[in-house]
C-alpha cells in the first residue's frame, strides 16, 4: 500500500516538475521574441540579424561543391550544414513572428 502512495507521490512530482519546466520554456521563448523586437525594432540591429542571416549560410544551398580537382571535405560541410541549421531556425522565427521586419530588413540589405 505505501508502494502505491509512493508511486502516486513520485508521479505527482513528476508531472509538477514537467509543467514548471514547460512554464519556464515559455516564458524564455517569450522573453527572447521580446528581445528581438527590440533589436529589430532599429536599423542597425535589423543590419546585425542580416548578417548574421548571411554569415549561416541559410540561402545557400546544403550541399557545396569543393573547387575541381579537390576532395570533399566531410567535415567542412558538417560544419557548414550545422551553422546552416542555425540560420533556418532564425529564418523561420523571423518569418513566423516578424515578417515586416524580415520585409524590411530585406529591403535595406539591398540600400
């Protein structure tokens, strides 16, 4: 009997745990999409998430080809691909949550 009152409390726990867990998560992603639109939110920092956009990779293509005559390197295009992924992931959060800026921004990368 205390087995299952023991199980029942460990349970309970655990599901406490697991929903302040997720609270936290949500309110980190919150705070951070606040952070962006402040950074967005001027020119210079909209210049900043361009280049950041740029140095990933994230428009480029997955696969890049080495020079004729060179081997492929593993390696590089893992570490390519890993920087790539970072850049799609804010790609999407900008398209997502801030498509004017993502609009503008792209607009003044080109000014």
């Amino acid at each position: 009997m205390t087995t299952d009152a023991g199980s029942f409390l460990d349970d309970s726990l655990r599901a406490q745990e697991r929903e302040a867990r997720q609270k936290l998560a949500k309110f980190e992603a919150d705070r951070d999409l606040q952070d962006l639109a402040v950074v967005l939110g001027e020119k210079p920092g909209r210049r900043f998430v361009w280049s950041i956009l740029a140095l990933t990779g994230v428009l480029d293509t997955a696969l890049r080809r080495p020079a004729p005559g060179q081997p492929v390197d593993a390696l590089a295009m893992a570490y390519q691909d890993g920087a790539r992924s970072m850049g799609i992931r804010w790609f999407r959060t900008l398209v997502e949550h801030f498509p004017a800026r993502f609009l503008e921004m792209q607009k003044e990368s080109k000014e």
